[in-house]
C-alpha cells in the first residue's frame, strides 16, 4: 500500500502537463505543491516519521512544467548542523522552485527554508521535538534552483556555516552568530556558476583550516535542453551522456576568511566526470585526506593526496573507477566508512536501477575490490534507483548498517499507465549489517515509514534528540520533508563523542576515532565527517554503539587529528556526549589498544 497519495498533489494543470498529455507546455503562474502527509505509525516500528508533527512543514517544489527540464528531477539535499550552538542539530532544507521564473520566490514560497532545533529536556529524560521556521529571521534569502548543502566553519569563528549549490549560482553564507547569515560568496572567492551539486569542507593541506570542494555536474541549460523520450516516444527525461560533463572546482583556505581556485595547479581541472556525490576520507592510510567523486554514467575518480598540493586520479588503479564488470555506473549517493571493523574506509555509492548499488571493500593500501553481490548489496537494489544514502549503526550493536533513499530519473511506465502524476517515487531501502558478514534488506521491518513510495533524493544523518541513536532526514523531490526518529537504537548502549579545536567551538572534521572497551572484539573506527550521502550534510558528532553487552568501562579513545598529530582519552562514560579537545589528551601508544 502506498501511504503517500500523489493523485492529491495540485495544480492539475502542471500535472497533467508534466505526464507528457497533450497540449503546448508554458510555466504555471504558480508553483505545484504537493499536500503533506503524516505517516501512521505502529508501536513496534524501528522508525517514526515526526517531520509534520515537530514543526517541519517544508514541501520541495520542482517547478515541473512538463517540458522535462533535465535539472527538476534532481534535487535536493538537506543539512543537520547546530547553527546557534546550543547543542542541538537544526534543519537546513534546500528548495528549488519555478525554472526560468521568479513566480514562486517573489511570493516567497519557494525558498530554502531554516528551522531552528527548541529541543526540550524534561525531567526524567524525555523529550519533546519541536523546530522553529527562522529563515526570516536569519536573513537568508535561498531563491536559486536549489541543489545541496556543505557546512562548516570556514572562517574559524566557532559558528558553522553554509554553502548551498544549485542550478546556477551557488551561495556562500557565513554565520554572524546572532542567528543571521548574509551571502559573503563573492567576498570569500568560492562564486561557481555551473550546475553544481555536491560540496565539502575538508582540511585537505593540514594547515588547521577548511578548504572546500564543488562538484559539477554537466553544461546544461534551458537554451541547450533536449527532447528525450521513453521507449514508446513518450516525452521523457534526458540522462547525463545528452549533455557535455563539468569540471570540479577546488579552493584553497587563505585562513583569513576567503579562498583561491586552486582546481588547475591540484591537477584536477581536466577532469570531466559530471559529478553527483563526493567523500573525503584517508584511503590508503597515510594520514592525508583523500576524495571520491561519484560521476553519473562515467568513471568515477579517487583523487589521492599528495600532500604537496597536487592530486592523481588513481580510480583505475584502485579498482574504484567501474564496477566488477568493467563498467561506469549512475552514481549518485556515496558515503565512505569501516563497515567491516578492519581499520580502513570502504564506499558505498548508489546508481540507477538495473545497475545494482556498488559497495567496494577496502583491501588495504587503498586497493578495492567490488563486494557488491556477494555481501547482499547486488540484487536488492536491481529494481530502485538510489541518491542518498549513509553508513550508520542504527540498532547501535557496533555494525555500521546502510540505508539508500530512493527514486527513478526516467518516467516508470507502469505508474504512468496508472495515470500517476509523478511517475518516478520507489519505496527507500534499510540494510542491517550482519557482523561483517553481509548484508540483510529489513525495509519491511522498519516501519511504516518504509512503506512511503516517494521520490527520495537527500538523506542527512544524526542524533536530532540527543538520546544516543541516529535519526533521519530525508527530503524528496517535489514532495514533504521525513524526518525519521529512531527507537530501536535505545535497546542498546552508545557513547558519543564531539571532537574539536583547542577552544571547544570548532568541529575538526576528518579526524579518524578509535574507540575501545570491554566487550569489544574489536575498535570500532569512525571519522568526523559532515559531508556524505547525495548532497546533504549530517551531525559531525560521533555515535559508538555498544550492543546490549556491558556498558561500565573503561572506555578509551585514540584521535588522529586532521594535522596528524596522535592523542589518547581515557576515562570516557558511555551513555552521554563527550567533547574532545585537540591538545587535552594524552600521548598515545605506538602500538594500540
């Protein structure tokens, strides 16, 4: 059954027109929003969708006219990040709108939207969820054609900000720590105004601040767009391969709040690739930070640091540029991290359907080798095509498990047929991770929730209630925002951890954490990260499960920071968050635990 009616969805008139029905296609005079809908939930579901009932009204507009414009099917992402520090994550959501019109920003219904995070704590623990719409307030004013979201702090100043892309200019804008924001993109040197989707923040050079990488996608736009149709002629999407690829683009942090292109010198300039999804982690151990780019339907690249300024794509090399089968993929969401407790990263990256989701396992030295069929990730997603997507222990037994959000790019015959408006929604897959071992798909044991057939494009990850397991964002193309709120990870213990600068104000993303304790066969490795999933941002904070074992302790930490220096912390409680200070531990062993 699908909990999500989209034969509600209005006006008829652009809906009618974007099925391809007959007569001449114009821009509607106003933007078709989809009605929101709450999702009934059992007592025993894993995952509750809370969006409606917290205070998140936000609905993502597409701007469809029925011209099929390559762009309105793409989007967006979303951000978890604690804009006003006050230890809670608040909701960054990325709209899009009318295309070629400025009909649905001038009435200020299609905008991105901010929504402040009123987290209340009673006594004895429990909690009430409840968001605020600030974006009027924060003097943020997102009416581009909205793609994705990078966070961090570039300038240093203890408050975290924002760069958002789009289908035209993207958007730096820098957090005064008053709960306002003004756009400083032109100031700062970081102007792109390619179709851009993914971007990160990331200390690539190790001098203590954060560089940032945007992913182009490809060089199209409503002059140069296409006529595509199915396999019956009916009007139809158009794939990446219709239009020339982009390059990416690389700046340097100058440290003093601006940024220089450094795309050419790094080497990576005369890369085209039509980037979808990128990920910084330290494949092949070295201590430098590294990065994947998923690119749709070409190569995708693993550009290795040099640490001299320089990057190679050694992608091919790797094993990591096709599949097993020698061929490019549709990647789209990507996400990197140790799914299988060896101490190194592995990724995962989600493609269109009949191509199967790719998981590709880290040999060690940053060799790979595609993993997907025989650990359960082949198959199960032969019929959906994946965007967002994480690593994330959601049971918190100490197995990083995976979830994939999904929906088609090309019209699904069988839903137009059935005369359904937006003939591209598919259901969301969850796999539970089984020891190392495998993987196991319990969408139908999730929930409700995962009943939803939607057209699912971002996912954002963390601990949205402070209570020790990871939640959900999920925004979905031309349809209301999910907010999944977990309740199967109380049934285990976890222990959380923010790592920071010196001053206690500054994520120092790309630390590499291990943690150990009784009870543990193993460490369990994690990375502070932001920047994963298909364009989105997720909680920079870290969450251990522990399993249903003993959660006494003692429980110790090993940090490699960003500038590769080792620490130690020792005497850390589980059941709560931990704050980690760059130069407050102790010196760490050669050999560990």
């Amino acid at each position: 059954m699908l909990l999500t009616d989209h034969r509600r969805w209005v006006p008829l008139l652009a809906l009618s027109l974007a099925l391809g029905c007959g007569g001449e296609a114009s821009p509607p005079s106003s933007v078709a929003v989809p009605e929101t809908t709450a999702v009934p939930a059992a007592e025993g579901d894993w995952f509750v969708d809370q969006a409606a009932a917290s205070g998140l009204d936000f609905v993502h507009v597409n701007g469809m006219s029925g011209e099929y414009y390559f762009a309105e099917m793409m989007g967006s992402g979303a951000a978890l990040f604690d804009y006003d520090n006050d230890g809670d994550l608040d909701v960054y959501l990325v709209q899009s709108g009318p295309l070629g019109s400025t009909a649905g920003a001038a009435s200020g219904q299609a905008v991105d939207r901010l929504y402040r995070n009123d987290l209340e704590v009673r006594a004895g623990g429990t909690a009430e969820l409840r968001f605020t719409d600030v974006t009027a307030a924060s003097a943020i004013r997102g009416t581009d054609y909205g793609m994705g979201v990078a966070t961090g702090d570039y300038d240093g100043d203890g408050f975290v900000d924002l760069y958002v892309t789009a289908f035209g200019a993207n958007r730096l804008w820098r957090n005064r720590g008053d709960g306002t924001f003004s756009d400083v993109t032109v100031a700062a040197g970081v102007a792109d105004p390619r179709w851009s989707v993914p971007a990160l923040f990331q200390d690539f050079d190790q001098d203590g601040d954060l560089d940032l990488f945007v992913g182009n996608y490809v060089d199209f736009t409503l002059a140069t767009h296409k006529r595509c149709t199915t396999d019956l002629g009916e009007p139809n999407y158009c794939g990446p391969l219709a239009y020339k690829p982009q390059a990416d683009a690389l700046f340097d942090n100058r440290g003093d709040g601006t940024f220089v292109e450094v795309t050419d010198s790094a080497g990576i300039g005369g890369a085209l690739g039509g980037a979808l999804g990128a990920v910084s982690a330290d494949f092949d151990g070295d201590g430098r930070l590294d990065l994947y780019v998923a690119n749709d339907g070409m190569a995708n690249a693993l550009w290795m640091n040099h640490g001299d300024g320089s990057w190679r794509n050694e992608s091919l090399l790797a094993g990591t540029a096709v599949n097993a089968q020698g061929a490019p993929e549709a990647s789209m969401g990507i996400d990197a991290a140790d799914f299988d407790g060896d101490g190194d990263e592995d990724l995962f990256m989600t493609h269109l359907s009949r191509e199967t989701n790719t998981l590709f396992v880290n040999q060690g030295g940053g060799l790979f080798d595609d993993r997907s069929s025989g650990l359960g990730l082949g198959l199960t997603s032969w019929q959906t095509t994946g965007f967002g997507t994480g690593w994330f222990d959601y049971d918190n037994d100490g197995w990083l498990d995976l979830l994939a959000v999904n929906g088609a790019v090309r019209v699904i015959e069988s839903l137009v047929r059935a005369g359904d408006p937006f003939p591209l929604h598919q259901p969301n897959l969850l796999f539970h991770n089984q020891g190392g071992r495998g993987f196991e798909e319990v969408s139908a044991r999730a929930g409700a929730v995962f009943s939803l057939s939607e057209v699912s494009r971002g996912a954002a990850f963390g601990d949205i209630d402070n209570d020790g397991d990871t939640d959900i964002l999920i925004s979905n193309n031309h349809g209301p925002v999910r907010l999944l709120i977990n309740r199967i990870g109380q049934q285990s213990g976890w222990l959380g951890l923010r790592l920071t600068d010196e001053s206690g104000e500054i994520d120092r993303l790309g630390a590499w954490v291990g943690l150990a304790g009784p009870g543990l066969e193993r460490p369990l490795w994690r990375r502070v990260r932001s920047a994963a999933s298909y364009a989105s941002a997720n909680d920079p904070r870290l969450l251990f499960g522990l399993g249903a074992g003993s959660q006494s302790g003692p429980w110790q930490a090993r940090v490699q920071w960003p500038d590769g220096s080792v620490e130690l912390f020792t005497d850390l409680a589980a059941g709560s968050y931990t704050t980690l200070r760059q130069g407050s531990g102790e010196a760490a062993p050669e050999r560990w635990p």
